[in-house]
C-alpha cells in the first residue's frame, strides 16, 4: 500500500500540474457504494479514476481518503495505488516501454523509501514533533509535497541511504585529500580559500593525526559520495600526482533535507557538495556558476545597500554562502563533481569559545525552536497532525482565542517575518530569493513565527533595481543571474507563493482551523500594506494582488520528461497558469501599523463607514458624520490604539471631505516648449 506522503504527493502533482494536458482533473460529487462523496476526478484514456476527499483544497492541495476507484464503462471497481499508477501513465505519450518502466521504478523507489524512513523512525523512537534545527531537517520524510517521485535517489543503494540520507538520521565521515594550489580555483568573500580549509581541516582531524602536508598543496574536504565517484573519473586518473588521497577521515556531520548540505554542530561552516545522485527533477551536482552566486550575494550584503536590508529585517537571517573551491582539469577547466562551497553555520559559537569551552549557551540549545517550514507543513511520523496545526492550537489556548482567530494570528506573524522580508529584498533592493519553503527555517516562539533563517544564497538572482541599488559592486563584477523586473515576477512567485505561501494555507486548513479563503484575506491585507508603502519597484505586489493567474512549475511534466530541470535551456516551457489565490476585490482603503508591532486595515463598508481589521480580524468599527463644521464620531473598539487609529483616520477623510466641499481645484495647463 502507498505510503500517505507517496499517494497525496503523486496525485495533488497530477491534478495541479497536468490538467489539460492529456488529462482533465476536477474535484466532483460521485456515488460510491450508494454514498455521496467528494472525489478528485481523473479523467483518462482509459477510463477516470475518482479518490474521495478526506479534505478539499481550493487550490489543489487536497487530502486523499487513500481510496482509489477506476470508473470505466460505468462501473467503479477500487485499484491497488501501483495499478491506478500505471493508469495515469497509460494516458501519457510515453515513446517506448523502457521508459515506461523507468518512471514507475522511480515512482515506486519514491514510495519504498518513505516507507522504510518512517518505518526507521517508528522503530527508533524518533517519533516526538522536531524540536531543533537537524531534527527539523531530518523528519521530511515526504519530501517535496507536489511531485510524484518526492524521495526517489537514484543511483543510491539501500545501505547508501540510510548511510548518507537525512530521514535515517545517521552521522558519517567526511574524507580529506590534499590538492595542488595550482589546481584549485575558488572564491572567498571574507578572509582566503586557504584560511578556511586550514581551519576546517584543523578543526575536523586532531593534530597527532594529522599527514604533513607540502606547502604547495592544501587540505580538501569531499562527502564520501564525492569522494568514491572521484576515485572512479577520468580527472582523477588524469590529476594523480595534484589530488592525493590522505586516507583521513573525520566524523560528526548529518544529512540536512536536500541531502547534499550537510551539518555538523561544532564546525563553523555547513557544507554543500556535488553529489552525482538525482533527486526528483534535478542532478545534483552543483556548477561554479551557482557558486559565484553565492559570493556574489555575500559581497552584496557588505554593500551599504544590503547593510541597510539587514538593518531594516531584524528578524531574518540570511545563512551566507562565502565561499566555494573546486579542482581544474589538466585543461583547466572547473570541475563540478568535486566542487565544495562553505555555508555558513548560524548555530556556530566563536572559534575562541569552542576552543576554551566557554560556551554562553550550548549549540544544542541554540538550534531549539528553529524548523524548516516544509517539516512543519507535513504530518510527520508518529503525529496525527502538522506541527503547523499543533502550533496554532498551542496560540489558541494560550491567548484564549478561536481556533479559527489563532490561525489568523499565526499567519500574519509569518507574513510579517517570512514573507514580508523576502517581499521587501525584491522590491526595495531587486534581489531575487528563490525561498520555497525547503529554504526556510523558522524560528518559533511560544506558538508563534518570530523570525526566519533564507537559505541557498546560490539560488538568489538581480533586477535593474539592483544593478542601481549595488551600482559600486557591478562595476566590477557581472550578474550571474539576471532577469527584468516584470519577467521575474511570475518566477519568483512560483517559490514564495505557490510553494511556500500556498503549501502553509493548506496546511492550517486541512487541520480543519480555517478556510483557505479566510487565510488569503490575511494574506492580501499583508501585502497591500506592503504595496502601500511606496516600495521602489511596487510591479511584484501588483502582480500578486491584481493579475488573474500565477505561474506554477509543472514537476510531473518535467518528471515524465526526465528532464534534468538544472540545465534546461528554456526552464519556462515547463510553467503554466494557475488561478491566482491572493486575487480579490475587497482590499484595504490603507493599512496602519501600530506602535505594538501589529498594524491595522482599514476597509470601507459604506460612505461614512469602516471596519479595522488586522490579520481578518475585526478589532473595530468607526462610522462618521459631517454636518457642516461639526463631525460626529462613533467607535466601537475596546483596544486603545484601535480606538485611537479610528479618530486618526476620520481626521483625514474628514478634513479631505470638507476641503473638497470647499475648495475647486483647478488644473491650468500650460503651453511652450
């Protein structure tokens, strides 16, 4: 039987990504065995496939029953998931049966893994909600929630995964080998390439074990992966005498969820490696071109424009990429395969500190609190609900409110301090932050997000905007990745929305705290606010809040045609058009914040009339009369600063109407060059 994650993951993938594509989905109300019940309709070349509904999204993102009837002829017979598989694959131009094969291997690998991590985890007692920061990174069990082979790892054996993969929770060594300066390239933002080798290396291998090593070469770090695929490439053989195998191991370092960015809690830097595995869309081998991307990024932040971004988000920590080194061919051309960059590790104490013991509060307790947000939207093993769900019951009882005012609340704090930054480096500074929600941690206080940790700064890109922002660092150095304002947009909105923003709606929804429809009011308030605030490129929040359609990345499209997602030539033609949730009529006239770190909109309901409202929350309600010189006021709000935003805002639509009552405005043009 499918695995829960396996069967919702394959079939929300389907219905959002391929309907009318070869097959139309719909969610319908059908007869089975007599009962009425909701159902996601598949229609096929051979025949539909109805899977009733244990919740209903309005965007796609539903919650299967884990039954599967194969209609066809009239008749509705219940199916194996493998066979409804082999259905859905049936209705696809698939050129010749060996491919066929390969796709429901890969589907079925998928499936066969989430079922022995979980099974892993049931059996080791790992099975608490996460509570820091690794343990967060290894309960994702599900992996990516939109695509139908999430956790397939090709060529990986068994004892390779759970060696090697996060879920399994195992600690490895990295291995060590000492290369020619001649044949290193690299780049470093602070201090040298040799500066954090040395000190990686030092760290990592006790001084009575450690080989001399020439003064022409350096220490080199590989993840056992790496490492046995470079002892089997040509470069290897080609590069003998420049790339010397120590024989050094050193231990401690974990799997985080993209598998190939591995921690370890006493060193300075996370590392992030080229690993020849492919996971769901992409080879995951990394490319020096990313790499600059993410110097690029840390040289930005030292840029007095992005000093000014870290000043203005208190509450976001962006986990800097600085540097990276790789090994050249003979030719001298940079290699991707043993390819290493240096992450920072935000949880890391001072190098004196670890070095005397005088630790102020242990790493342990600093990672406490910090979840990656696509863990806390799955339901994790051994929980009966998403650890989103838990932490928005947890505000509910602890402030006494609704469930359903809780979920509000817990939304607009994540707005504020997730996407709100992200938000604001777009449009105020041009910089792209490709954040789905496998590159956002979260920090969780009381309930409640308080701040986030970005992620991957090799996946970030440049505007005009920042071109003019950052003018001093492009004079000297070009954008890696470069895209117009108005044809980033829809791309971008693809990982904050459509991955983050929508994966975290659902979440909360299906544990039954709210409509979605009552959450994307939240959601629109934020960002008209947003808008309201004269960003200096306002075109993301007027594509968010007025056009029709987002853009949506059709990953069983790209699966089907075993793309290899990292090096399409036009990544767009594997985009379409959804309908955009944030769309709506009823914005805000304006949105105030307050002095309590909250904000209040202000929505007309008549002429004289208004409601304050803050995360769809009614807080208040000001209706306002002008007769003559004399203005009559009415407010029914308990809050001070509620109270005192109704009288503030009545000044000024009152003071503009008696303007306007008296004065004419006239506009004189004039003529002449």
């Amino acid at each position: 039987m499918a695995h829960s994650l396996s069967f919702q993951s394959f079939f929300n993938s389907l219905f959002v990504d391929m309907d009318g594509l070869f097959i139309k989905a719909e969610v319908i109300e059908a007869d089975i065995a007599g009962k009425p019940r909701k159902c996601a309709c598949f229609s096929l070349s051979n025949g539909a496939l109805w899977l009733p509904l244990s919740y209903f999204s309005t965007n796609g993102r539903h919650r299967y029953a884990q039954e599967i009837y194969h209609v066809n002829d009239g008749s509705a017979s219940e199916v194996s998931f493998p066979i409804a598989v082999d259905l859905v694959l049936g209705s696809f131009d698939i050129e010749n049966s060996q491919k066929r094969d390969r796709l429901l291997q890969r589907i079925g690998d998928s499936n066969d893994y989430i079922q022995r991590a979980s099974t892993y985890k049931a059996r080791h007692g790992s099975v608490a909600a996460p509570a820091r920061f690794i343990e967060s990174e290894q309960a994702l069990v599900g992996g990516h929630s939109m695509h139908p082979s999430p956790k397939s790892c090709a060529p990986l054996s068994h004892s390779e995964q759970a060696d090697f993969l996060p879920e399994f929770e195992a600690e490895f060594e990295i291995e060590w080998f000492a290369v020619a300066k001649q044949q290193l390239v690299g780049e470093a933002q602070v201090e040298t390439l040799e500066h954090h080798l040395q000190t990686l290396f030092e760290l990592s291998i006790p001084e009575e074990s450690r080989t001399i090593i020439a003064d022409d070469y350096l220490p080199y770090p590989m993840h056992p992966l790496q490492a046995k695929a470079w002892r089997l490439s040509q470069e290897a053989v080609e590069l003998k005498g420049d790339v010397v195998d120590l024989q050094l191991r050193s231990g401690g370092w974990q799997a985080t969820s993209s598998c190939r960015a591995i921690y370890h809690p006493d060193m300075p830097w996370m590392l992030k490696v080229s690993l020849p595995i492919k996971l769901t869309n992409s080879l995951r081998l990394l490319t020096a071109k990313e790499a600059r991307r993410g110097t690029l990024f840390s040289q930005l932040l030292c840029h007095e424009a992005g000093q000014e971004l870290v000043q203005r988000l208190p509450t976001t920590t962006f986990i800097e990429e600085p540097a990276w080194i790789t090994i050249c061919s003979k030719q001298g051309h940079e290699l991707d395969l043993p390819l290493v960059s240096f992450r920072d590790n935000p949880f890391f104490t001072s190098l004196y500190e670890l070095e005397t013991g005088e630790h102020e509060v242990s790493v342990h307790d600093k990672t406490k609190d910090h979840h990656l947000l696509a863990t806390a939207n799955q339901i994790c093993v051994g929980q009966s609900e998403s650890q989103v769900v838990t932490w928005v019951k947890q505000v509910a009882a602890a402030q006494s409110m609704s469930v359903e005012e809780a979920a509000c609340l817990w939304l607009g704090h994540f707005m504020q301090h997730v996407m709100a930054p992200l938000c604001v480096a777009r449009s105020d500074y041009g910089l792209i932050l490709l954040a789905h929600q496998q590159n956002i941690v979260l920090k969780i206080e009381e309930g409640l997000p308080i701040g986030m940790m970005y992620r991957d700064c090799q996946g970030s890109g440049i505007t005009e905007l920042a071109l003019q922002r950052f003018a001093s660092v492009f004079e000297h150095v070009d954008p890696e990745y470069f895209m117009p304002s108005e044809q980033v947009n829809p791309y971008l909105a693809y990982y904050l929305i459509g991955n983050s923003l929508m994966n975290t709606v659902s979440a909360i929804a299906a544990g039954g705290l709210a409509t979605e429809e009552k959450l994307y009011e939240v959601c629109r308030e934020h960002l008209a606010g947003l808008a309201a605030a004269h960003p200096l490129d306002p075109s993301f929040y007027d594509y968010l809040l007025n056009s029709p359609t987002l853009r949506w990345k059709r990953n069983f499209l790209c699966f089907l045609e075993e793309n290899n997602e990292a090096t399409l030539s036009n990544p767009a033609e594997i985009y379409r058009d959804i309908t955009n949730p944030l769309l709506g009529r009823n914005l805000p006239l304006c949105t105030k914040p307050l002095p309590d770190d909250t904000y209040i909109s202000v929505y007309s309901t008549s002429h004289n009339e208004w409601s304050l409202v803050s995360n769809s929350i009614e807080r208040g309600r000001v209706t306002a009369d002008l007769y003559d010189d004399l203005v009559t006021v009415k407010i029914a709000a308990k809050e001070s600063l509620v109270w005192w935003s109704a009288i503030e805002h009545v000044f000024i639509i009152s003071m503009w109407r008696w303007f306007s009552a008296r004065c004419t405005l006239i506009y004189e043009p004039r003529f002449g060059r």
